[in-house]
C-alpha cells in the first residue's frame, strides 16, 4: 500500500502546539489498541491530518489517508470489532475526494 500523504501544516506558530496536542491524544489508552495494531499507521496518519488540517471543512483536506485507514480496517476485520463482539460496519469511500472539485 503506497504511503499516506504528508498531513496539511497549520500556521508555524500553531504546529508546536497542535503536534503535542497529537501527540498526547495518541498516548491515551483508549486508542492502544489502533495505534499499536495492523491499522496502526493508518490509523495515526488519518488522526494526525484531521487535527492538521486547515480546511474550511475539517479534515477535507484527509480524504487519502482516511480512505487508506477503512481499507486496512476492510483487509483487517478483527481491528474493527466491538468490545461486545460484533462488527462495525465499515465506511465505504468513493474513489475520489467529493470535496474536490474537478
């Protein structure tokens, strides 16, 4: 799978701040078991381009690396099941970003 493009940058002086933000956020327990599994990557480059993004819709700019987080969600079905037992029903992306426009 071809990697993720870089997340969107915000203004220089907000990109300390928003990147410990991120940062921590990633730390927290409830998302070990994404961060640290199968999907992990996926999983911190679609986090990490959402909070980056400076689009007027939030994370617009985010298509690619949510697209490849559903589908190693997709290839991995044991990454997305509940704590009860059951499975999410996973998202299906088009093939190109609706945000832009062609």
């Amino acid at each position: 799978m071809a990697p993720s493009p870089k997340p969107p940058q915000p203004p220089t002086g907000e990109i300390a701040s928003t990147a410990e933000q991120i940062k921590k956020a990633l730390e927290c327990d409830c998302v070990k078991e994404l961060r640290d599994g199968p999907c992990g990557r996926q999983f911190v480059d679609a986090f990490t381009c959402f909070h980056m993004s400076t689009e007027a819709v939030k994370g617009g700019d985010c298509f690619l690396p949510n697209k490849a987080f559903a589908e190693c969600l997709g290839a991995n079905p044991s990454v997305a099941t509940t704590k009860e037992g059951g499975s999410m029903q996973m998202p299906r992306f088009p093939s190109e970003n609706p945000l832009v426009k062609t």
